[in-house]
C-alpha cells in the first residue's frame, strides 16, 4: 500500500490499449559529474546530528549519492528521537523518517518500510498503518499510536522512487523501474550504516506492503549484491536478516487464477460473484495462463505481454470491481474511490499538506504539494512494463543466501490475495521446496486467539492474518504487532 494494490491503481489508471506506450522508450539520465575525490569522515554516532542544520553525509564509493539528515524535534512521538531528511542522487531527492526504536534504539535492529502503488507514498504506512502516530483529523493533528512497530525497532520511512510524497527531482527526471530505484535505496543505506558505527553490523530488515511484494526482494537483492563493493572498498557489509512482504504483488502468474478463487469459492468469504460470472472466469482462467506465461514468462514480448495482462485483468479482476467493492478489503464497500476507498487517508494528505508542517519536517520548499498517490511515477512504472515480471526468482536468491523471507497476507484482500501469495510460496523453485511444501499450515495465536494461519521451513514464513483486508497493520493493529515482534526476536509466529 498503500496503497494501493496494484490491481485498483492498474484499474484506476485504465485498462486497456490506450495506454499502451511505446516500449523502447527509456528515460535519459543527466551525464554525471566527475567525482571530485569528496572527503570522508564518518559522523560516527547519530545523536552527533542536531536539529538546526542539515548534517551531510557522503561516502567515496557512492560518487552520485549524499544523504543529509536533522533531527526533528516534538513530532509524532515524543518518547523517541526521530530524524528526517533527503537522500540526494544527483537531481533526485528522497524524503525519510527515521524513528528511533521505543525499546532500545543502541541495540535492537533497523527496520525499513516502504508502500507501493507504484507511485504510493510511505507516509499512508506511517500515519495510517504501522508509524508512531496516526492521523485521523489534519486539524488535531497526529496521536501517539501504542502498537506502532518501533515497539522494538527502529524504522525507516521512505517515500520512493522520487516523485512520491515529499520526493522530488529537478529537471523532470522520473525513475520508472524498480532496478533503478533499488540502487538508490541499497546506497542511501550503505552511507547511512557506514556512518554511524552503532549500526555497524545490526540486523536490517526491508519491508514493504503491496507493490513493495516487487520492490522488496529487488532492493534486497540490491544491498544483498552491494556487500562486495562495501567490503572492497574496506566497509562493513549490511547484515540484511530479512525481506517482509505484507499483501504482496510478487508474482502475477500467481494472481489471476486467485482472483477466481477469491470471488467464486469461499476461500475467505462466501461467493460474492454469480454462477454465471464465475463460469465465464473459469473458463478464462487458462486462457490468460497460457498466454501470460508465452508472452510475459517464457520470452518477455512488451505488447503481447501487455495485452495478455489486460485480458487476464479484463476477464478476472473487473467484475468483482463492477459490483462496486471494496478490492483492498472484501468485507467492505468502497466509499469514496478518490481515497481509493479509505476515507482517513483525505485527512493524512490534508495534515502533510500544512505550511506549518512542511517547516516542521524541512521539507525542500521545491516540494509544491503531497499527493498520497503520485500517478506520473505509477505511468512512468506502467510504461517500462516494470509490474510484467516476477520477483519470485529474487526471493528465492535471498532464501539460497541466508535471508529469511516473511510473506504475510490479510484475508479480505482480493488485489493482492492470499491464495495467490500461497501459490508461489509453495511453487517457488529453491532448495528449501520441499520442507516448505512438507511444513503443516497451523493456527497462530495472538493471546490465547486465533490470528491466522502459517506455515515455515527454511527461512521462509508465510502468515495470513484473519479478517484483515490489504493494509494489515490498520486493520489488525494488535495482530500485526505480534507477528513483527516475533519476527524480529526469531521466534516461530
Ligand atoms: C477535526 O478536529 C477539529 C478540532 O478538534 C474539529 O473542529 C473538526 O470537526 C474535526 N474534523 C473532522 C472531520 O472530524
Ligand atoms: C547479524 O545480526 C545477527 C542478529 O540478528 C547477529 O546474530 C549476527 O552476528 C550479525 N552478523 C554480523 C556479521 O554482524
Ligand atoms: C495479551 O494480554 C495481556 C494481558 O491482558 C496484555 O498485557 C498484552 O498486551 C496482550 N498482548 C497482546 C499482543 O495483545
């Protein structure tokens, strides 16, 4: 999420050969400066960064990168320090929070989040999912949020790739694939762990929700593949423990047949479709499989890929968004389409919008508005065909190499359903396929109640939550929790 499955946004944006954009076309990059040899000396500790200025950071290996940081004060939870900032890559800026852990900020690990859309902002996480605070009236402003997942971490925010939220880029550049961004998050957090030698060696986790199921196991690939730089350049590698994908869009092989199944079996609600209906989705079931996998899987073909996802989006996914429901949350109608459905997230694009609260946060005063959805990045990723591929191939590279992989999946959620995530979990081809495959699906407990359903082998986790739709940590706080708590002590759910 946000937002934002990646089902609606396709929706939202229009299916269909209008938008069908020319293939080849890739964004030109500004030439690059010549490295002028930038001196380094690490900060060393983080409580060395005040609240006046901007503290710069700069690395020798990442040339095009900086990262400049303040604290910001009396913001959102008071009971920890947070810090906010830009990371500059040549003419782009990301925005970041960075809030300390409530536990131990010296010790316990380092948590990272993004949402997806493409185009979402992580600031519809913070303020409504998982943050320190919530908002619910841009008047009132945030409240202290007990169950916030810097219980026991600490954790990143960050709007990405530029163009969201409070990130920006002179000259009109847009980032429009994940690879792309992932360099510029794998460098922002090898200058951030190099320089402050407290987290030198602390476990990092990289979590996202939605479209984050295809920029987590990429970005964690990225700083996965990045360690051998680090380390010949006489750094430290990132201890990267584990990639966490809520209501993931990793696979879409995996996605068209569930939304069959989510709609025309009871797998978490009775049928909500007529017989009739469903008769015509089964029957295009294989159909799009076939031609996904000719066009899409076997020889990547832009157009006829493109015109297969738009029949498998046509035929399985539109006639539950016909009936008018909610396809972030089954249980539910959707109210107001403009809020994709969540009326709370008009009052968090409100309270981000103040004047008063751009100061607060420093925001670089080229930023002109926040947008909880940036559509010129989510038709930048449309366009270079970025939501086409898989990402279960980079999954399985970070399970080979001793990363641990939580898949968690709310139940009401149809764009980015369970069964689907449960699908290339068990099909994904790795060493640990068949202990995975072997592994019972039980009940977890949150205090003596039934949570959801996991299984584990190997590394890899998978969990539903109950009666949760796409945004878990909104609809099951407490749950939610539980299961990141568990997760970051190594404990089984
Ligand atoms: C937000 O809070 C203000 C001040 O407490 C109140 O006057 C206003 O009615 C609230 N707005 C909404 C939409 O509830
Ligand atoms: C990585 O973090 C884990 C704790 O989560 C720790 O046990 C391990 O020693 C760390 N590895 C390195 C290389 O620092
Ligand atoms: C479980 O219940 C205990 C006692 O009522 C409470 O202190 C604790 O916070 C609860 N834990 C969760 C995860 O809800």
């Amino acid at each position: 999420m946000m937002l934002a499955t990646m089902a609606l946004l396709l929706c939202l944006a229009g299916v269909g050969a209008a938008r069908i954009q020319d293939p080849l076309q890739v964004p030109v990059w500004p030439e690059t400066p010549p490295p002028s040899a930038p001196a380094y000396t690490p900060v060393g500790s983080l409580s060395a960064v005040g609240p006046d200025a901007y503290t710069t950071l700069t690395h020798p290996l990442f040339t095009r990168h900086s990262v400049r940081i303040k604290q910001t004060t009396d913001f959102c939870d008071t009971t920890v320090k947070l810090y906010t900032g830009y990371i500059d890559v040549d003419a782009k800026h990301l925005f970041f929070y960075f809030f300390e852990s409530r536990n131990d900020p010296d010790k316990d690990d380092v948590l990272f989040w993004t949402n997806g859309g493409p185009g979402g902002s992580s600031q519809l996480g913070l303020y409504m999912e998982l943050g320190p605070c919530r908002i619910v009236n841009a008047t009132e402003g945030p409240k202290y949020h007990p169950e916030s997942w810097n219980s026991n971490a600490n954790v990143f925010f960050v709007d990405q790739p530029i163009g969201v939220g409070y990130s920006y880029a002179e000259h009109g550049i847009t980032v429009g694939t994940t690879e792309e961004a992932a360099d510029d998050i794998a460098a922002f957090i090898a200058i951030f762990f190099e320089h402050f030698s407290s987290f030198k060696g602390r476990s990092l986790h990289l979590a996202g929700e939605s479209y984050g199921g295809r920029y987590i196991p990429l970005f964690a690939a990225a700083v996965h593949d990045q360690n051998a730089l680090l380390v010949a350049a006489g750094g430290t590698p990132i201890n990267l423990t584990s990639a966490i994908i809520g209501n993931g869009f990793t696979e879409p092989t995996a996605m068209f047949p569930s939304y069959h199944t989510m709609t025309c079996t009871p797998a978490s609600l009775p049928p909500v479709l007529d017989i009739s209906t469903c008769v015509r989705m089964k029957k295009a079931v294989p159909r799009c499989q076939k031609w996904f996998k000719a066009a899409c899987v076997d020889q990547f073909d832009m157009i006829s890929c493109r015109a297969a996802n738009t029949f498998c989006e046509t035929e399985l996914l539109i006639p539950f968004l016909l009936t008018g429901g909610n396809a972030y949350d089954m249980s539910k109608s959707c109210e107001d389409l403009d809020a994709l459905c969540y009326p709370v997230t008009k009052s968090i694009v409100e309270y981000l919008n103040r004047p008063d609260v751009l100061d607060a946060l420093a925001v670089d005063p080229h930023v002109r508005g926040f947008a909880f959805v940036s559509w010129p990045v989510n038709s930048a990723f449309w366009q270079s065909g970025d939501e086409l591929h898989t990402s279960v191939d980079h999954v399985e590279g970070l399970l080979e190499r001793g990363v641990s992989v939580l898949i968690y999946v709310g139940t009401y959620d149809l764009g980015c359903n369970w069964v689907g995530n449960e699908r290339w979990t068990l099909d994904m081809d790795w060493s640990g396929k068949d202990a995975f495959g072997r592994a019972p699906l039980r009940a977890w407990e949150v205090n003596g109640t039934v949570a959801g359903k996991t299984r584990s082998a190997a590394g890899l986790t998978f969990a539903t939550v109950d009666a949760a739709g796409h945004m878990v940590p909104y609809d099951k706080p407490t749950q939610a929790l539980a299961l990141i708590n568990r997760w970051l002590a190594k404990e089984p759910l």
